[in-house]
C-alpha cells in the first residue's frame, strides 16, 4: 500500500454572510422558455437522485438484514451508510426549492418513504431462525406413525458421526454407532424441516445442505412430508466443520497494532464483523466455510477492502480478493492501515464573529455526501476518514443564513460545484487548493 507524504496541516475558514443585513440583489428575469428548461431540469435531476438513492437503500438493507452482530449495535460502516443515504437525500430534496408545488409534491412524498426506511434501518436486524429453534415448516408434534431416517458423515472424510442429535420439530434422536438416526411418530402429511445439530467444531445443518451458526441459517431448507404407516428415508446431512479468520491490524507507517477497527466478513448477502483488542488482533471464528471478502473500518484510518483496496461506504465488494474459508482451516490474515485525511474549518458570521450552528457536507466531483458532520457549539467542525481524491465543502447552516459553497459561493437553490474550489485532500494532511 503507497503513501504520499503530509503535508502542513491547513485550517479551511468558512465565512458566512449574514443576508438580512445585505440584501441579495435581484435575479434578472429568465425569458419564459429558459425558465420552464431550468424548472424541468432541476425536477428531473431530483427524480434522478432519489432513484439512485432509492437503490443505495435496497443495497443497505439487503447488507442490514443479513449482519449477524454480536449485541443489538449496527456496525459502524452499516450506520455511516444509513447516515450518508439521508444525508443525500435531504441534499436531494433541497434542491426543489422555488420548483411548481404539483410537482414537487410527489417527490416529497418519495423523500418520506426514504426517511421512514432509513427510521426503520435504524434499529437492529431480526435474526433468521436460530439453528436450534424451529422454522415455519414446522408444526407442533402430535401423535402419528410417519418415520424419517438418514445418515449423518463428515463432509470431508465421508466417515459417519455418531452421537449427532438430530431434530423434527418436538422430536429428536440421536445418530447411532454408524451414523444413523430414525425420527418416529411425526404426523402424516405436515412438512417437516429437519436439523442436525451436533457438537463443536461442526457446523448445525438444516436439511438440505442448509448451513447455520447459532444465530441464523442460510436458508429454511429443503421441508419433507410424512405418510401414514411409512418410512421416509434418505434424508442424509453432510457436516462441515467452522473455519475461522484470525489476524492483526497495524499502522502501516509505525507498524503499531491499532484497536477499535471493525472487521467484516460478508458471505454473499450475510456478513459477520468483530472489533480488533487493544494490540489490533481480531478473531472471527464459526465461520460457515465458502467465500467471504473482508472490509476494515476506523474513523481515523482509509477504510480498507482486502487485499489493499481503499474502500468507501456501500462501494462493490466484488473487486476484493476472495477469502476461502474451508472446513475446519483456520486463516491467517494480517491488514496494514494508512492513515485517513481530514478537513477541518471553523463557521462564523461575517459580521460578529460568532460561531454558526449547522452541518457541514463532504461532496464528490458527482455532488454526492461521502461525509457529513455538524457543527459545534463553537462553529469547528471535522471531517474524518478520508481517502485521497478532490471534494467540495457545503455548509448549511441555521436560519437565517444561507447555504453557501466553499469558498463563500451563496447558493440560490441548489449548488453548482463548478463554482466551488476543489479541495485536496492527501493521506494523513488537510490541505486546500
């Protein structure tokens, strides 16, 4: 992984002009078909935003649903997602200012739906069915003369197992001496799902090939039905054992272990994450053996996507190096971290000096929030954990000053980044230009 060397740290200044005080002159009057080209487009443009948006959302909450936490706290790579996503789409929906209300109105009401999702992303996923409970194929037990019998091997040796416990709903036995099981007195013709739960350090299994930690299953599996007076055979499972992914996280300037960075492991739709200790180690152990790729976050350090790629929030994962965790492997795998830019600035009136509340608003070249922050009761703000690239500052502060564009370009309605200054941001510095 390349660094750049800091640069001298740079303090941005943001002066806002109290316009009460100095009044806008008037705007010269736009012949009609300008006026209805600029109203169509600015329409358009938010149309455009808020379907965008409307995928990033489906995106997160396919990522929420399918964390496996520890505790009821998002990770913060999953909150900063949600926070972005309103934060845009408020940026979005400020720009029908002035627009006609009948077309306005439907896009409001697209902005709410977005809001009320976001409300509800906000609180902790519900789990899947634990391994050990029972999914809504099954039924309570009642008396019957159906029968389900199979065999239970490792996957890996072929060898059966012994002593496995495998269940029906209320009903359970275990795997004999060869590896065998039979589930008498089911019902006839309830759909069954049937587990294998057995011990450390294989994994729980639902019929059929359905793989599961202790707080969720990769699917309900395969239900099987039952006759009156017969045997249903053949219902086999194939155990796996967890792997594990162990590791250490370090600066990659001074080698240090870091602590507090979130590591997440994401199989397909399901993720998994734990926190580095105090000497940056991690272990990420009962991991279902397939393809994972791993994401490090701190909010002082580049995000990175293994193998050393810089990783922004809800960006493709797909370019990350696959990580194959196979039955019963342990990994080792060890990340170095380069240090985050950050921006920082202090928001005043121009007329008194004194600070300015409000939030301030990291754009890309797109006019996207890839971060946003407000401000403190002394008018500073920081903006954190940041790559190396160009971006634009948006201020918007309370009433009633108005949003303005570094370096103090007021803006009627909606900003226009090309008459903004860039700002570069470099490793580890704060810097202008």
């Amino acid at each position: 992984m390349n660094t750049k060397a800091s640069s001298l740290p740079v303090i941005i200044l943001l002066t806002l002009l109290l316009w009460s005080c100095f009044p806008v002159p008037a705007l010269a009057q736009e012949p009609a078909s300008q006026a209805v080209a600029a109203e169509s487009g600015a329409i358009a443009d938010v149309e455009a935003r808020l379907g965008e948006l409307e995928q990033r959302l489906n995106e997160l909450q396919a990522d929420v649903d399918g964390i496996v936490a520890p505790g009821s706290t998002l990770p913060r790579l999953l909150s900063k997602r949600i926070a972005l996503v309103r934060a845009n789409s408020k940026l979005a929906i400020g720009r029908l200012a002035g627009q006609p209300g009948q077309k306005v109105l439907p896009l409001l009401d697209r902005y709410q739906q977005l809001v009320r999702r976001l409300d509800r992303l906000e609180t902790p996923p519900e789990h899947r069915p634990r391994a050990d409970g029972l999914s809504s194929f099954n039924r309570t037990l009642q008396t019957g003369t159906g029968s389900i019998s199979g065999f239970v091997i490792d996957d890996a040796t072929g060898l059966p197992l012994s002593g496995v416990k495998v269940q029906a709903g209320s009903a359970y036995t275990n795997t004999n001496g060869e590896g065998k099981y039979l589930l008498t007195g089911l019902t006839p013709g309830t759909n069954w799902t049937v587990h294998a739960l057995p011990s450390l350090p294989y994994a729980h299994e639902v019929y059929r090939e359905v793989r599961c930690t202790d707080l969720y299953c990769e699917g309900l599996g395969t239900p099987v039905t039952v006759a009156a007076n017969s045997l249903t055979g053949g219902i086999n499972f194939s155990l796996v054992k967890y792997g594990s992914i162990t590791g250490r996280v370090v600066d990659l300037q001074s080698g240090l272990g870091i602590p507090d960075v979130e590591l997440t492991a994401y199989k397909g739709s399901r993720s998994v994450w734990v926190r580095t200790d105090s000497t940056g180690g991690y272990s990420l152990p009962r991991l279902i053996p397939g393809t994972y790729k791993l994401v490090a976050e701190h909010s002082l350090y580049v995000d990175e996507l293994y193998l050393d790629i810089p990783f922004e929030n809800g960006s493709d994962r797909s370019s990350g190096t696959d990580v194959v965790v196979e039955s019963g492997s342990q990994l080792t795998i060890d990340l170095d971290l380069t240090v985050a830019g950050s921006i920082s600035g202090l928001v005043t009136e121009a007329a008194t000096g004194n600070a300015v509340s409000g939030t301030v608003y990291l754009l890309n070249g797109q006019g996207y929030a890839i971060e946003s922050r407000p401000i403190d009761s002394n008018g500073r703000y920081t903006l954190t954990g940041l790559n190396e690239g160009d971006y634009y500052v948006q201020v918007e502060p309370s009433r009633p000053f108005q949003t303005q564009l570094y370096s103090e370009i007021v803006c009627q309605f909606a900003c226009k980044l090309a008459a903004g200054i860039l700002i570069q941001d470099t490793h580890g510095s704060r810097q202008k230009r």
